[in-house]
C-alpha cells in the first residue's frame, strides 16, 4: 500500500482495509495481489481462506508447545486478511461482522447456538 494511512484503532484499521480491499477490486491484477485474487474468482478465494485456516491451527499448535506465540499472530493476520477479501468478493466487508458479534454480545453461546437451531 503506497498511500499513507493513519489508524489509531483496531476499528480504524479495519475501516482502511476495508476501503484499500474495496479500491483493490477493480485494479490491475498484474499490479495487485487482492485484484488477482479477485480475478481469478470465489473459489480461488475460497482456497486462500482454507489454506489460512490450516496455517493458523498449526501456528496455535507450535504456539501452544513452543510458548512462541508470534507466527500465530501473523498467520491469523493472513486468514482474517484473506476471510475480509472473501467478504469483499461477496460484496459485504467487516462492519457486517462486527455487526453480528455486537448482536451477540450479551448473548449466551449456548442461547445463541440453540436459536440458530430453532430458525433453520
């Protein structure tokens, strides 16, 4: 990212991604990562995010027998990046997100889970 950003919260930096990956759409995939993610469509998107999950419970794991927790915060870097340009792909971004975990807040995890049960 060239131009110059300044967040000075972690909802911030969310709102900046949020615009960079939305600018990033329509750009020249030969000059942008996002734009080819893009291009080449969902399921290429899709690969990404799975192959960040993957790369994130093996970080957890070394994590947890190492006590070195510093690759885990990069690869849960990479998969949130890659889940915000999957959201991006289909057209809804992070506020969506933040949105339904504000939703849940006060809400039990077993309430929450058995509602989604009764409303399927």
């Amino acid at each position: 990212m060239s131009e110059e950003i300044q967040v000075t919260s972690p909802v911030d930096v969310l709102s900046e991604l949020t615009k960079v990956l939305e600018a990033r759409k329509g750009a020249d995939a030969d000059a942008s990562y996002v734009a080819s993610l893009h291009k080449k469509g969902l399921n290429k998107i899709l690969e990404k995010v799975g192959e960040e999950c993957v790369e994130t419970i093996l970080a957890a794991k070394d994590a947890a027998q190492s006590g070195d927790k510093s690759n885990l915060i990069y690869e849960t870097a990479d998969l949130w990046f890659h889940s915000l340009v999957m959201l991006s792909h289909l057209d809804l971004n992070a506020q969506a997100v933040l949105d339904e975990l504000q939703r849940r807040f006060d809400l039990s995890g077993i309430t929450e889970k058995e509602s989604r049960k009764t409303s399927s």
